[in-house]
C-alpha cells in the first residue's frame, strides 16, 4: 500500500499548488483592475471584506487606510439619505442592481457620480446585507450629458424664439427699407449741411437697426448643418460684426489683415462661426481681466505648398500659461475663474476644425498673448467679390420707357420705390398683392416685375407657379424681395427657382442694377 500512498501525495500537493496559483492570478486582477471593486456587509455598521486599490484612490482614501475604515455605502458618502434607502431597498428586493447612478461624496467631500453594479443577499437573521460591488467613477460623462441636455433644451428654445423672430423681422424689414429708400431719395435733392447730416445719420442708423435685425435671424433660427463654398474672410467680417458693439464699449481695438481673394473653403459657416466667437470672446475676456482693454488681430493668407487657408487670431492679453497650454482643448479644461467658463468652447472649436479636415491649434508667442491658427482645406475656385456700388447719384436713365410692376402690400415702400423707379424712367403700375398683379399680368406686358415674396391672399411664390401657367417668358424679368431670407421654405424657393432676389431692407442703388441686369 506504500507504493499508492506515495503516488497520491504529489497530486494533492499538485492541485492545491494549481489553486494557489489561480488565487494569486485573481488577486492580481482585481488589484489592476481600473473600477472599483467592494466585497462586504451592510447593517448597522459596515463590515468591508475587501477593496482593492482603485476604489481608494476614487473615494480620496489614502493607500496605507485601514480596510476597517474604507466605507463606500456609509451614510455620510451619499449625498442624499434618500438615495442610499433606495438603493439598499432595490438589493433587498432584486439581489442585484446594474449601472446604477448615485451621487457619492470623496473622503474630501466633493460629490461624484458613480454607477455601481452589485450582487446582494441577506443574511439568514436578514440582519445584514452581503454585496459584491463594482463602483465606476463617470462624473465627466455625467457633466457631458448634462451639458449636451442643456444644449438641446435650449436649441429648443432657439427654435421657438426663431419662429416669433421670423415673423417679427419681416414686420421690422419693411419699416426699415422705407426709411431706408426715402432718406436715400431725399439725399439725392438739393439740401443745407444740417438737413443732409440728418440724412445721413438715418441712413447709418437705418443700416446699423438692419444688421441688428439680421443677426437675431441668424443666431435666433440656427439652420440645419449644410456646408458649401463660401468667402473665409467674410464670415470673419460678419463675426466680427456681432461683437462691434460690446468691443466699442469694452475699448477692444480690431486688426483687421484679411488677404482679398483668397480661394473659397468648402465649411459650415454658422460652426465656423462659432469657432471665430469663441476664440475672439476667449480674447476679449482675456484682455479685459488682465488690463480692461486690449487688440486683436485677425490675419488670412493662402498656403498653396498645403492648399489650404489660415487664419491668425492674436491677442494682448496674458496668454495662456505654459502648463495648462497642452491641455486646452480637453473636455471641462479652464483657466477662467470658478463659473465663468465650461471647459467646453475650444473642445467644440476643435471638434469643429476636426470634422472639416481642418486644424486649430496654439502658437508660441514670444510677445505675449494668446496666438491661434486655425487652417482649411481650400477649395479651387476663388472668391470674386463684387465690388459695392459708390455713393454716386441713383441712375435716371435704366428703364428707358420700359414697363414694370411692383407687387408690394406695405402702402410706404411700396410708394418709395414706385418713386425710384419713375425717376429711371420706368412706367410703373403697382400692386398690392399676388392675385392683383395676376390680373394686370393677364391684361398688359411688362419688361420688369418687382414681387415680395411674403404678402397675404396670394404669396411670391404662388404668384410666380401662376405666371408659369399663363406667361412663362415673364419669369426671367421677375426679381423677389423679402425681409426674412432666413426662412427655409423662402432660400428653397429662391435656390430652386434661380431668380434673382434682394433682401429688405435694400438700396435703391442695388435695386436699379439688379432691374438694369434683368433689361439686359
């Protein structure tokens, strides 16, 4: 019996060598792994079995404290007694619990976000509770939800603004271009120097109340994601733009080197426009803690080695200092002040250049400030700006007898560019509404027609499918007006048809030269 007996003693020691082995392999797992891990018991006091490094390090304990005393689940980590009764109870109930949410304080105090994923069971006197606990730490993702949340509550609110803004610009737009068309009428007679300073300055107030009506159509009605070919430099002019006023008040200087000419890029131009927002409100903000005033130069120029079009946005601030710079673009990172900045504006920024195959990135600035360039893609074609007509007399001589119809329902603007037109010796019947100009259409030839595109009982765009059926060669002589150009279905209309428009309020100047290119 001694021969067995010899044999079966290696295999024993064998198999609990095996399992030793598989123990230590486990305990090395749960040491690495990167959520925490809780084994113990939960009654009247906390029982802890086991944790393992990273639930220390994400409840703020130190490495050298006590198992004792490492207690996740006590009252004082939650934030509120309620959730803790809630989650105990759903143990109780389930056994189990997967990725749920709870908002538990550090050794330190500060709340986090955790989902934890439990197995439980009661003890025989049901007088503890048994858990084998995973604990995940997703405070950021927690903040990016929320963010992302507000974010759609307030493009929800944008959209309902846009709706009323929409409106209320059209009613604005036709004031506006009848101010605007009688001073320019007005500016053209004989006048003393003070008369012809008050024109003057409602012309530049009329211009200055236009842009303003047009830039709450624009951030007031955000329009979906479309990029096309577009002028970089011009989107930089009407960024720039948005923010004059709050610049002028703040003593912030612009720089404006922006390079004519330079090939068009194929972008979104409300998101770049944000990216420009961001980077020159980052400056301003920048500058007026630092010194209460400031620079900023905005430079453009054409890399043709790269194919691609830069822009330079520099500022005098005191720039951004050298161990925070290699993280600026991480999410929820800022070097402003406690609640005056959500980490968020150069992450989006970077998103942005990244989704356009662009790039933004910080460049060293031996001067001083804050030095960003942000670079596209160019396209082939170049942007060929036409040049503004100069602030000559209106021509008197366009029509030369021809015959044109003006379809507008707001009586005073209406009158004002009947005027105009009169005075370029056009012939000019007026119309009210679409189903009137019909019926002058079905009964007389006209070589121009002037049509609003928004009027009651018959629209521009029913009058022009109407016109399609009884005189389809008069639809190249039309040209729209409209005072809210940012209305979906009116750009679908105007892109679809080709014709050419002007958006109130307009220049007597530019209505002359669209109605001579018509003639022509």
């Amino acid at each position: 019996m001694s021969p067995i007996k010899s044999r079966t003693k290696p295999r024993s020691r064998s198999k609990q060598s095996s399992k030793a082995s598989r123990a230590e392999v486990f305990a090395r797992l749960v040491e690495k792994a990167q959520e925490g891990i809780y084994i113990g018991a939960i009654s009247t006091t906390t029982t802890t079995v086991a944790v393992n490094s990273h639930l220390k390090v994400m409840f703020g304990y130190t490495a050298s404290t006590p198992l004792r005393n490492v207690r996740p689940f006590e009252p004082e980590r939650f934030v509120t007694p309620e959730a803790r009764y809630s989650f105990l109870e759903e143990l109780k109930r389930n056994g189990m619990v997967t990725d749920y949410l709870l908002r538990l304080r550090r050794v330190d105090a500060t709340p986090m976000w955790v989902e934890v994923t439990a197995r439980a069971e009661l003890t025989k006197t049901s007088m503890s509770l048994r858990i084998e606990a995973l604990i995940r730490n997703v405070t950021e993702r927690k903040k990016l939800e929320d963010q992302t949340r507000e974010e759609l509550v307030q493009d929800k609110k944008l959209a309902a603004l846009g709706q009323t803004v929409s409106s209320v610009a059209h009613e604005l737009n036709n004031p506006l271009a009848t101010i605007l068309n009688w001073s320019e009428r007005l500016a053209e007679q004989q006048l003393d120097n003070v008369t012809r300073q008050g024109i003057e300055t409602i012309l530049g107030e009329t211009e200055r109340a236009a842009k303003i009506v047009r830039n709450l159509l624009t951030f007031a009605r955000k329009p979906h994601t479309t990029r096309a070919m577009v002028d970089l430099s011009e989107i930089i002019r009407e960024t720039l733009s948005l923010r004059s006023d709050e610049q002028r008040l703040a003593n912030i200087a612009i720089i404006d080197k922006l390079e004519a000419d330079l090939p068009e890029v194929f972008v979104d131009p409300h998101q770049v426009q944000q990216v420009l927002l961001n980077l020159v409100e980052n400056a301003e903000q920048a500058m007026m803690t630092a010194h209460g005033r400031g620079t900023i130069a905005l430079r453009t120029w054409h890399d043709r080695d790269e194919e691609s079009v830069l822009l330079e946005i520099q500022d005098d601030g005191p720039g951004i200092p050298e161990d925070a710079q290699p993280r600026i673009f991480e999410p929820f990172f800022t070097t402003k002040d406690t609640g005056k900045g959500t980490g968020l504006g150069l992450t989006v920024a970077y998103a942005i250049m990244q989704e356009h195959g662009g790039q933004i990135r910080l460049v060293s600035n031996s001067s001083g400030g804050a030095n960003f360039h942000i670079g596209f893609p160019s396209g082939i074609k170049k942007t060929i700006r036409r040049r503004p007509l100069p602030p000559s007399p209106l021509p008197t001589d366009i029509g030369g007898g021809a015959s044109a119809l003006l379809v507008e329902d707001e009586q005073a603007l209406a009158t004002a560019v009947a005027a105009a037109l009169t005075d370029a010796d056009f012939k000019v019947d007026l119309a009210c509404d679409g189903k009137e100009a019909l019926k002058l259409v079905r009964e007389a030839n006209y070589d121009l027609v002037i049509c609003d595109l928004k009027m009651p009982h018959l629209d521009g765009a029913e009058f022009y499918k109407a016109v399609a059926k009884i005189k389809p060669s008069l639809l190249k002589h039309i040209v729209f007006v409209t005072g809210d150009v940012v209305n979906k279905k009116a750009k679908t209309f105007l892109n679809e048809t080709g014709s050419p428009w002007l958006a109130k309020p307009f220049h007597l100047a530019d209505l002359l030269q669209v109605a001579r290119e018509v003639l022509d």
